[in-house]
C-alpha cells in the first residue's frame, strides 16, 4: 500500500518513479530531505563523519519553518550554518538574494549543498518561485527541497496546482494530509525523486531484521531506509481517506478552504476596525489586525503599534474562555513584529463564506470594549 500511494503522489508532483516514505511530520520529512542533501554530496560521511568537511550550509526564506535550523543542530552543523534569505513583501523567497548569499558563502571557504523552498508558509501561506529557485540550484549544484507541508494540497486541484509550479524539478518533497486535508495526525509524506537514496543514506542492513534472503521482494521491507525502526501504518489514512471520498471531492474541498481564505481577507479589507497585514490571502491563511474604536483615528506612532501589539493576545484569552473560537496570532519582523491574527482553512468541515463572517464578528465582539 504505501509503494502505490508513494507512487500516486509522485506522479501527481511531477517524480516520476519517486522513491519516498512515511514520516512522524513535516520536521521530520525535512529533516530527511538535509541528510540525503548531504549524503548525495558527501556519501563518504556515512563511514567517516562530517569532522574533515568544510562547513556546510543551507539556505532557507526568512518566513520557513522552524524545523530547517532544528534539522541543521540535530545534524551538528549549527544555526550559524542556516542562512535565512530575504522575502519580498508577500513573504516569497528572492531568487537574486539567494544568488547573492550563496555566493558570500562561497567566499567565507564554506559550501553550500541545501535550498529549502516553502510552499504555503506557516503565517503568510507565501509560495517560494520554484521554477527560479530551481534554475538558481541547477546553476550552483544545490540541492532543492519544498517543504509543501502546508500548501501542498494544491496539487489535488486543476485550479490551484499553478501555486507549486516548478515542484517538478525538486529533489525532494515534503507534504503533510494531516493538515488541510485533516487526516488524522501523523501522516507525513516525504518524496525524492532520486530512487535508491534513502535506502543508500540510512540503511546499516542489521541481519538480524532486514534480512535480503526471504522469499518476497525485500524492496517492500521500508524500515532501513529511514533512521527510524519501528513505525505506524499511517499510510492508511491517506489512502482511507483519498479512496472514500475521491480526488474530485478532496479537489473540491481544497478549493473551498482557498475561496473562503479570499473572502475572508476581501471582507477585512472592507470592514471598519480590519486591516489586512498583505494585500490578499495566500494559500488558506489570512492575517489581519482588529484595531479596536479606541485605537482608530490615531498617528500611527510606535507607541500605537505597541498597543496594537497587545489586542491580539487579549481577544485571543477571551476566544479561550468563551469557547466560541480559535484563531492564532503572531508577529513577524517584516510587519512591525506587532501581534496580528492568522486564520487558517482546512477542508474538514468544508468552510463556507459564513463562517468567515462569524470570525470577525466574533473577534469585534470580543475587542469592542480594548
């Protein structure tokens, strides 16, 4: 089963005869994607280490996931060995500042070998320009993860898959149905288009569980290709899932999550009170600030962003309390580091427009008085 699902989905991201597996969650899949980055380049450290190497570095958006420099401690090459590259005003990586970086690191004796591409950041649901980002790889021998563990689930819809254009050309692939698809935590999908790699990166072929000399193909015995041993049968749950339902109807649901991700942002840019933090929703998120009567009309001074800060983590106590709601919050350095709200679709249940308007009339009901 996880071969045809494996198998399914890489034809659906363009790898074609991916090689792939079944991971605890997106930390762990990228962590997967940096150790076969390194193995591919360097296949002598698994014998002898990393100790005569020059330091490597990896690249990543200043809005990606905090599992890149976790990957990178784990794999003892150091925060200081994460290079977080500039974003545009939507949070997408710049291709020209990643060019700019990779060579600065060249110059200081270190090498590169690793490029994270998001796709559907955790707050902006920013997509990474993949097809640029690709081209800048091929040019510099990089190795080009998407961590898709957000946004990847546009690749179920015709309407939507143009979001994960140049996926194709990834080296590896990270994906997770346990979020907008809803399917029960964990089940996280990690793909590579380089067959044979996993097996080659991880195994230690211990005699006395992967035996090579039973009578079945030993391809279907996964447990050495990760760094793993014992794991869940969580392919199940996608394929449970995808088989009910269809993949016309998951389309259809990922497609609502997006429209009502539209609507949401075009409603608090017509609401007095709203402001959107980036001009239209990406992905399923939106983010926006309620600036509460007391706050409007005011110089935007920094003093009043301060207080703005505050009205987020005050309205977000009462959602707790009441019950009615639950909608994160968080700042970012490119907007003001000032607490805004951060409302993420899943398909399950599908979101309607009206639901939309129940989260801001709930968040005005909760801040009116702030």
């Amino acid at each position: 089963m996880e071969r045809f699902v494996l198998a399914k989905l890489g034809s659906m991201f363009g790898l074609e005869k991916a090689d792939g597996i079944f991971a605890p969650g997106g930390s762990i899949s990228n962590l997967h994607a940096m150790l076969l980055a390194r193995y591919k380049l360097h296949p002598e450290s698994k014998q002898s280490g990393i100790f005569t190497l020059k330091p490597l570095v990896a690249f990543t958006s200043d809005q990606s996931h905090y599992s890149i420099k976790k990957a990178a401690v784990t794999m003892g090459l150091g925060l200081d060995n994460v290079v977080q590259v500039k974003t545009d005003s939507l949070g997408r990586m710049i291709p020209q500042e990643l060019k700019k970086a990779v060579k600065r690191v060249r110059d200081e004796g270190k090498e590169p070998f690793f490029v994270c591409a998001t796709c559907g950041s955790t707050v902006l649901g920013a997509y990474d320009p993949l097809k640029e980002l690709a081209d800048v790889c091929n040019q510099e021998g990089l190795w080009l993860h998407a961590d898709a563990c957000v946004g990847g689930s546009a690749i179920f819809s015709d309407k939507l898959k143009h979001y994960l254009y140049g996926i194709q050309r990834a080296d590896s692939i990270a994906w997770n149905p346990h979020k907008m698809l809803c399917v029960p935590l964990q089940c996280s999908v990690f793909l590579t288009r380089h067959q044979g790699l996993l097996d080659a990166c991880h195994s230690t072929r211990a005699s006395y569980l992967f035996q090579q000399d039973k009578f079945y193909d030993v391809g279907y015995d996964v447990g050495d290709k990760n760094f793993q041993c014992g794991r869940k049968v969580d392919v199940f749950k996608l394929y449970f899932i995808l088989s009910v339902h269809g993949l016309d109807e998951i389309a259809r649901r990922i497609e609502a999550a997006f429209d009502a991700a539209a609507y949401l942002s075009e409603q608090v840019a017509l609401r007095p009170g709203f402001r959107q933090v980036i001009p239209a929703a990406q992905c399923a998120n939106t983010c926006f600030w309620f600036v509460p009567e007391s706050l409007r009309g005011q110089e935007e001074t920094p003093g009043w962003w301060e207080k703005l800060g505050k009205v987020a983590p005050r309205v977000k106590t009462r959602m707790v309390q009441s019950g009615t709601l639950m909608v994160g919050y968080q700042p970012i350095e490119n907007k003001n580091l000032v607490n805004f709200f951060r409302m993420t679709n899943t398909c399950v249940p599908v979101p309607t427009s009206a639901d939309m308007d129940f989260v801001l009339d709930e968040i005005e009901r909760l801040g009116k008085d702030l």
